[in-house]
C-alpha cells in the first residue's frame, strides 16, 4: 500500500451496488453519512461487476470496501467482490469490507467467515457505522 | 327542482346499480338502519363534488366498493415457473381476485439466466422467465380469459407482453379477451428503480408502441401503471410523489401525442401505481389530490372530452419501507393501517406486504395474513359500504387540497426544467428524493439518540420508529426465513440448452433480424416481438438485437 495510507490521513471508503439490484436508497444514505463523518467516500452507483468495484477499490487505494445488496444475491455477490480484491491485493486483513442489505443473521456469521468484518441490516444507525468504521481502520495492516 | 344529489341519485348511481347490482342485498348499520350510499354537506343544495363525476375526488366509479371490492392482487413470484406457478395457484384458492407477477432482475433488464450479469441474481426477487417454455409454465392451469394479470416489468415489458398474448393463444384466448397491466414506466426507473437498459429516447418508443399496439389489439390490457411508488420507497414526500408520478405521466402522453396519438383514445389505459405509508390521514388525502389534480390535467392540458381519459386508476401497495426487521409482529399492524387508508383513498387494487419482508422473502403464512388484512378490511370494517366515508372531513379536504397544490408545484419545477426526461437528465428528481431520504434517516436518528441519552427532547423533535428507536427489545425475531433454491440457475441454464436445440435456428435468427431493422425505422416492434417470442427466441436474445442498435443508459450519479 501507499504511503498516503496511513492512519493520519483522511479515511476513504468505497461504497458500491454490486449485481442487478437498484435499490440505493440505503448505500446513498451510507455513503452521505460517513461523508458528513469526514470521510471520503466514492460511491460507484449500481450495477457494478465484482472486477468493477475491485478495480475502483484499487484505484481509490480506498480503507474500506462497503457493499450493499437488498436483492437476496448477498452470499453469491460479496464473497465475489473480496475474491476479485484479493487477487488485487486488497485483503481482509489491509482493508474493511462491510456488507449492508436485507441479510439474514446465519448468512451475515457465513460472511463474516468470508472477510467482511461487519454486516449493518435494516434499522442500522448510520453513526454506528462511521464510529465502526473510525474504530477499525486503525487496526489494518496498511504497511 | 331536484337536488344535486337527487338527480347523482337518480343518474349516474342509478345507472351503475341497474347495470351491475351492488355487492350487497343492503348497507345497514348494526341497528338494521340502511345506509346511503355517499353522505353530502347539503342533502337539498350543492352536494360538492360526487363519485364517478369530475374531478373524480370522492372516486371514480359512482358506486365504488357497494359495488365491487378492490381487486385484492399480492405480488408474487420467486424461483422458477414451477414454483411461481404454485404459489399463484395458492393465492387463487385462498380467495384472491388478480394475479402479480415479480420477476427476477436479469428478466426485468433483459438478461437470460445463464448471461454472467445473471450470475447471483437468477430467480431472487422473482421468477425467472427466459422464454416462452418458462411462460406456458408459469400460467400452466391459470385460465388468461378469467384472471387479469399485472405484470411488474419496465425495460422489457413489450416482450413480457408478448409471451403473455402468446400463451393466451395456445390456451385459445384472443388478444381481445386478456386482462392485464404491464408496468411499462420507464421513467421511475432512471429516477429510482434502476432497471433501465436502453438511453429515455428509445425507451419511451418502446412504450408508445405498446400504447398504439394494445390500443387497436389489446383493448383490455392496461398499457403502462406509472409508479409513484418506488420513488416514495426512497424517500420522496407524499406531495412529491404526486408530483413526479404525474409529471412522468404527462411526459409519456406528450410523446404518444408526437406519434399521432389522440389522448382520448388511449388515455382511458394508463393506470398509476402508489404507495401506502404510515401517516394514515395524510396519505388518504394524497389518493384523493392525485386523482382531481389528474382529472383536471387531462381537461385543461391535453383537452380531453373522454371522461375514461380523466379518471386517474391506480393499484396501491403498502409501503415496504416502512416494515421493521425488530419486532417483525409490529409490521401486521403498519400494513393494516396503510391498507385501510388505501381503501379510504379509494384504490382499485392492493398489495398488503408480509410481516417478514425486512428480513428476507415472504414466508407463505405471512403472505396469506397480508391477504387476510385485507379481507377483513373489506368485509368486516364496514368501511367499504359507504362510499368516501372521509370526505368532508375539514382536516382530510383541506390535506387533500394542499397537497394538490404542493404537487402542482412540483409539476411546475419540472415543465420549467424542460419535462421529466430533462429533469431526470439533469438530476433533479434523483436530488430531490436523496434530499427528503436523508432528512427522514435524521429524524430518525435524532430520535435514537435522544432516547438513548435520555435527553427530555426525546419524543419530541425525532421521527419515532416502534421496535427501532423506542420501545425496543432484546429478543431476536423468530421468524422462518425462506430461501431460494440455488440450483434454479442451473436448471434455467438447462431449459434454455434444451430450448436451443430444439428450435427452428433460421426461422429465430430472422425474427431477431426483422426486430433490429425495424429498431432503427419508426415501425411498432411489438408484432416483431410477438413473433420472435413464437419462435422461442429468448428474452435476452431480442434486448440484445437492440442493445445492439440503441446501446445502454449509463446513471447519472446523485449523492
């Protein structure tokens, strides 16, 4: 990772829609939120294939990797858009994947399992999410 | 001289009630006292305006639900044909009067299953529908000369409507005997839906070929239900929600004009399509402004003498927003206000969402409650046997008016702005929502953090949200969450191989051709279409022929 990643620095996040699902009211709101929070946040619109959000991801040199699907295509879709990121070097362990959506307890344990740190449902407050997020990106290994 | 409401009495009701008897012998009150059938500031002078008669604000049928209940219309689809299949034939058996179906997102945007855009998606948040095989399938035993039909599907509604018309066929009904709505309103999806695949010039001449298509062909299919619902779900204001639905709505009558269309022939098939949310009075209200403030559109803009033209028709379904993944039991009690302030705005059909809908897809138990609220909203509540039982009231008339107003001057926004394919162009629609989405999201959250505080402002300044930020508890919910069969994919993947080999390759290949030719020229596609689908080409196959010429729309992004 770059030097201009570190943990001084202003927080990036990405936040996309990957797969078919055109609801966005719920990522729009996210990605407004942390933005009101002081971060910088790129928001990809809809529509976005696992190599398009990786791709985005990589050229952001963003902290966290938010995603957000309300079609029911959460346990195909998320695990895709990690596996495209690892093969670009963007893992778990350097960045904060988050997934938010219409996401049932077992398959949020299930993704959590597959590298995303944290699941927010319907109801989330969105000054949870930003105080998640301040609270572990410090904790990468952005070195 | 005779009363205004004698000679409504004598006229039009009379009318309406020696056509088709009303749905009761009598209305009564539980003394056994008869009830009139609308109730009036003035018995023996100005009776206001009344059902069935410009502006249409008390209804637009002069015996509305003594004569007939809302068609009660669950949308429903998951899976594949099979399984969307049965639970249509459920829902028929439980008592319900119109099927709706939910397709899958690679069918609303033109992909088939085994397309990679499809990956993930196949058979999610509806059915699956690749061909005509699918389609047969899916209305297998469903007579299409005796349901009607509404089909939630925008992008590539002109096909979904063709295999429809197909099937009849094979089941040897005429085009002239089906029934039905495809959504067709293109212009809330660049605002709110997204399944737009085609750049706003094409798509809405998708939509005015269908508009001179059914109106010669199709006499009964409802040509378009343009949707104020997605943009309320997220987040615009019940005035903006008149307010862009009817600014939609007048951009696709000025271009069927353009095309030689007479408003009066093909007005009386629009429908439109609302949301039902929480602010029962409010939204009442709202049912009642939209449809005076269209009666006088149709008169005063596109100078209509057809009083079908004028009468706004519109399904409604409760608002999914609004359902609560805490406390899921809380959501039977949200729809059922929604549903009966619905009914008290006059809707001609309803979709009650199940109490499990912010957790994942509706569960068959939950469906079937969601139906019943409305059966015992219709024949227990006794709100159906008068009609407009709220007009008068000072609060619902004086909602009713300003919200009018409120919308009117949205309408205003956006002629200013060129109309709504320049507004949507330019984001302002887009804008406009985001803006009422967040302002709500901070009501909310200021409630939460009050009441979490403790603060004395708590209850007061907030938006409360029961279950979610007050009242809350620790307890998971226990509901059943239904899955989707992960091998649909490959079974569809399977049908369509199948389907491949089997067809007439030639005769499939010149059907898509004739479809790309005729994209480039001003001739209907529909009969184009019909044809295509006859010879099993896919619905993926014909939206690429004309990806092909038209290519795709690309999101102007608003955050």
């Amino acid at each position: 990772m770059s030097e201009a990643s570190t943990m001084t620095d202003q927080i990036r996040v990405l936040v996309a829609k990957p797969g078919l699902d055109g609801h966005d009211r719920g990522a729009k709101i996210v990605a407004r939120a942390l933005r009101d929070a002081g971060m910088e946040v790129i928001y990809t619109g809809i529509r976005q294939t696992p190599d398009m959000i990786a791709e985005a991801a990589l050229q952001e040199d963003v902290h966290v990797v938010a995603l957000s699907v309300l079609s029911g295509a959460h346990m195909e879709l998320f695990p895709r858009v990690v596996a495209a990121c690892v093969e670009r070097g963007i893992t778990p362990e350097n960045t904060l994947f988050l997934g938010g959506g219409i996401i049932p307890d077992e398959d949020a344990a299930a993704l959590q399992d597959a590298g995303f740190s944290a699941v927010f449902g319907p109801g989330a407050h969105t000054g949870d999410i930003a105080e998640y997020v301040r609270e572990h990106v410090p904790e990468l290994d952005r070195s | 001289m005779t009363s205004q409401l004698q000679e409504w009495l004598d006229g039009p009701y009379a009318k309406a009630t020696g056509r088709f008897p009303e749905r009761r012998e009598a209305f009564h009150r539980s003394s056994g006292e008869p009830l009139d059938p609308i109730y009036v500031s003035d018995v023996n002078g100005d009776a206001g305006s009344l059902p069935g008669e410009y502006p249409y604000t008390r209804g637009i049928q002069p015996t509305m639900y003594r004569g007939r209940l809302w068609t009660m219309r669950q949308y429903a689809g998951q899976e594949d044909a099979e399984a969307s299949n049965r639970r249509y034939r459920f829902l028929l058996d439980q008592g319900q009067t119109g099927l709706s179906v939910a397709f899958d997102l690679p069918t609303q945007i033109g992909y088939d299953s085994d397309a990679a855009m499809a990956e993930g998606e196949v058979g999610k948040v509806g059915v699956a529908i690749d061909s005509i095989d699918d389609m047969r399938t899916l209305f297998d035993q469903i007579p299409l000369d005796r349901v009607t039909t509404s089909m939630t599907i925008n992008s590539t509604a002109n096909i979904l409507l063709s295999l429809y018309a197909a099937v009849a066929e094979e089941q040897s009904v005429g085009r002239d005997q089906i029934g039905g709505t495809v959504q067709n309103d293109i212009l809330k999806e660049y605002i709110a839906r997204g399944t737009y695949i085609y750049p706003p010039k094409p798509s809405m001449r998708l939509i005015t070929d269908s508009f001179d298509y059914c109106t010669r062909e199709v006499p009964r299919w409802n040509t378009i239900s343009i949707s104020g619902y997605h943009m309320r779900e997220a987040g615009c204001t019940a005035a903006q929600e008149i307010g862009f639905t009817l600014a939609n709505a007048i951009a696709y009558v000025e271009a069927a004009l353009e095309q030689g269309l007479a408003f009066d022939s093909f007005g009386p098939r629009l429908s439109f399509f609302f949301a039902c949310h929480s602010n029962f009075l409010e939204e009442i209200g709202k049912f009642r402004a939209a449809r005076r403030l269209w009666a006088s559109i149709a008169r005063e803009r596109f100078g209509s003498e057809n009083q079908r033209a004028q009468m706004l028709r519109f399904h409604t379904q409760t608002g999914g927003v609004t359902l609560t993944a805490q406390q899921p039991d809380n959501n039977v009690i949200r729809t059922a206000l929604q549903a009966l302030a619905a009914v008290l705005g006059g809707t001609q059909s309803l979709h009650t969402n199940s109490l499990d809908e912010a957790l994942g897809l509706p569960s068959e138990h939950a469906v079937e409650i969601a139906l019943r609220t409305q059966q015992v909203i219709g024949y227990e509540s006794g709100v159906a046997d008068v009609i407009d039982p709220l007009g008068g009231s000072y609060y619902i008339e004086q909602t009713t008016d300003a919200l009018e107003e409120e919308a009117r001057n949205y309408i205003e926004q956006i002629d200013a702005l060129g109309g709504a394919v320049s507004a949507i162009e330019q984001g302002y629609q887009q804008a406009e929502i985001l803006e009422a989405a967040s302002s709500f999201q901070r009501e909310v959250e200021t409630e939460a953090e009050e009441a979490r505080a403790g603060s004395k402002s708590a209850g007061k300044r907030g938006r409360v949200i029961v279950g979610v930020n007050r009242f809350e508890t620790d307890e998971d919910p226990d509901v059943e969450i239904v899955r989707v069969d992960p091998t649909v994919r490959e079974r569809q993947i399977e049908k369509l191989e199948r389907l491949r080999d089997r067809r007439d390759q030639t005769a499939v290949s010149a059907a898509l051709d004739a479809i790309q030719q005729a994209a480039a020229t001003e001739e209907n596609l529909v009969p184009l279409m019909l044809e295509a689908v006859k010879q099993s080409a896919t619905l993926g196959e014909i939206s690429d022929s004309l990806r092909q010429v038209w290519g795709e729309y690309r999101e102007r992004i608003v955050v």
